[in-house]
C-alpha cells in the first residue's frame, strides 16, 4: 500500500521539493570567479533583442570587464581594441559595434586619445548597473524603441562609419615616411672605349 500524502509534509518525497533545495539550485553561483544579474526586463527590450553579432559580444567582454572588477569599477571601465578582438569581436567592425551600443544607450563611452601628449584610454559605462560613484543605473536602453533600432540599422549606422572614415582621413601623419638622400648619388660614366 502506498504511503498516505499529508499536505502538511514538506519532505522531498512525498511533497515536493522544499524551498531551500530550490534555493540552493537557483542562488547566483559563488564559486565561479562572479556574476551579474540580468533582468527579464533587459533581454526582452528592443535595445538588447536588436543587437548585431559584434554588438552583443562587445557587451558580453565589457560585462566580463565588470564582473572581473567586482562590479565596483563601472564607469572606469577598460578593454582594449585587442580584448575586444579576442573575445571575437570583428577586428574592423569594433567602433562600429561601441557605436551600436552607445547609440542604443547600453553603454556610455569617454573616449580616451593616443598619440602627441598624454595619451588615455577610454572608458566605459554599462547603463544598466551602478556606477563606480554609488549612482544608481541610468537605464538608458529603455527609451530605445524597435523604431529607433531599424533607424540605426538603415542609416545611422552608415552615417557613423562614414564619419569614422573621414575622421581617419584627415589626420596627418606624425612623420614624412620618404627619408631624403643624404647626398646627390654620383655615378660615373662609363666611356665607351673601344
């Protein structure tokens, strides 16, 4: 004969499993070097579902970025164009991905400069978290609409890189990279003698 079930018994076997193995199997991990909450919320906006391939995985390492700081370094954040390039983000397509991104207001950028002077980096923001400041997440990605994401796809996108390529065309180079003769050459003639 079968055991009686009884309502009022919470053990595994006859109702169910209790609360605490449930919490024991959904706690965010602590063994796994961190982690970072993301919302039902987040994934479902047209901001995060738009996304291209580069798009998503530029903000996959910089949420790596973040993770790996303790998520107490968002808006001194710092990855690198080979970072990107590693995680698989396509070496030529990585502005255009952090322009993706920014115009979709999922990150903040401060872009950094190189070159003459003292150069620095540039640092990233991730909207949807605390700031290094205790100031709470902007959460700019919810003003972004499916409109606004077949905007940047149609055009936005093309009026950027072209602007990213004239930018790079107008920047002189730091030397001449022809090197003059130190001297006039002076090859002798031969005479043709016979």
């Amino acid at each position: 004969m079968p055991p009686k079930f009884d309502p009022r018994d919470k053990s595994r076997t006859s109702g169910g499993k209790t609360h605490s193995l449930v919490a024991k199997h959904t706690a965010p991990p602590r063994d796994q070097g961190g982690w970072m909450a993301i919302t039902r919320e987040f994934l479902e906006s047209p901001a995060y579902r738009t996304l291209s391939v580069n798009g998503r995985k530029a903000l996959d390492r910089l949420i790596i970025e973040h993770i790996a700081h303790g998520r107490l370094e968002n808006g001194r954040l710092i990855v690198t164009h080979d970072q990107f390039y590693t995680y698989g983000v396509t070496a030529e397509n990585t502005a255009d991905a952090l322009d993706e991104l920014e115009f979709k207001r999922l990150i903040t950028m401060d872009k950094g400069r190189a070159g003459n002077g003292t150069p620095y980096a540039t640092t990233y923001t991730l909207t949807f978290d605390g700031t290094h400041e205790g100031a709470a997440a902007s959460n700019g990605w919810r003003a972004v609409t499916m409109e606004d994401a077949k905007r940047w796809s149609e055009t936005i996108r093309k009026q950027r890189a072209e602007a990213r390529a004239a930018a790079s065309t107008k920047k002189s180079p730091l030397r001449n990279s022809e090197v003059a003769p130190l001297r006039k050459p002076v090859v002798p003639k031969l005479s043709q003698a016979g």
